[in-house]
C-alpha cells in the first residue's frame, strides 16, 4: 500500500484512532511516529485485504451484500481464524449496543397500544382539522361566487328605467 498514492490516503483507519489504541496496548511505551505510520499501513492492508476477501466470497454466493459472515468466512481462507472468536465477541457486542438503541420507545414508559392510539388520535384530528379548512375554502369561494354573480345580474329596478 503505497502512502503518497492519494486514493489510499483515503481508505485509512484515523490516526487518532490508531494512536487511541496504541495507548490502551502499551500505555507506559512511548510509540514513535514511523512507528505508528507503520502500524496504521499494517491495519489498513489488514483491512484492505480482510475486506477484499469477503467481498470475493460475497460475489461468489451471488449476494449483493457483504454480511459478517462472509468476513468471518474471509478470517478463515486467510489464515486468520484464531480472529474469528474475538471477531464474533465485537460483533455481538455491536449487536447488543443496537438493541440497546432500539428499544428507547420501551423506555418511555408507554405501553405500544397506547402510543399506537395517540397516534391515531392525532391523525385524526389532523384530518378533521384538514375537512374543516376545505370546507371554510369551499364557503369562501361560493360567497365569491355569489358576490359576483350579484354584480353581474342587473338590478330588476334598472331594467325598467
């Protein structure tokens, strides 16, 4: 992976985030910056070739989306697969984070039911407040029609002078 080919530059990991888990791995070694460049080219060609794998797999059962199997199946064909424990725990973490996250409707202390006819609630009243505005628009366009029509009939008193 070449560092001055600007497309590549593109496709690395932050090094904030490189530097972050430097500093949980060995927080009492100062890293050099060659050092840590290095360790960045290494995770990104991991990455690269961990990813290009999958995608490989991928293609092969004719999916259109790359699933976490099909990277744990790419740690395997590479010779990776003392990863795969470790990989399967994140996942599931990921996972669980994303329940977690899905269920603040839950925390609301609502029941569904209730929020389900809050909402149909709403929607009505929407809609009735929808009718009453059409009908008001239909009132003023008939009292315009009528005003007009009374401008454009002669009066009977006129007719006869």
């Amino acid at each position: 992976m070449a560092s001055n080919d600007k497309d590549d530059d593109e496709l690395t990991i932050p090094r904030a985030a490189i530097n972050k888990l430097i500093k949980e791995i060995v927080p009492d070694i100062r890293v050099a910056n060659d050092s840590r460049e290095f360790i960045l080219q290494c995770c990104s060609e991991f990455i690269h070739k961990i990813t290009t794998e999958a995608n490989l797999i991928c293609e092969s059962q004719q999916k259109k989306t790359m699933s976490a199997e099909h990277v744990l199946l790419a740690l395997d064909r590479l010779g990776f697969s003392n990863y795969k424990s470790d990989a399967e725990s994140v996942m599931n973490d990921c996972k669980g984070k994303r329940r977690r996250q899905s269920t603040r409707l839950e925390h609301l202390g609502i029941p569904e039911e209730e929020l389900l006819r809050q909402q149909q609630e709403l929607f009505a009243k929407a809609r009735q407040e929808q009718a009453l505005i059409e009908q008001q628009e239909w009132l003023q366009m008939q009292n315009a029609a009528l005003a007009q029509h009374s401008l454009d009939v002669p009066n009977e008193d006129e007719e006869y002078e």
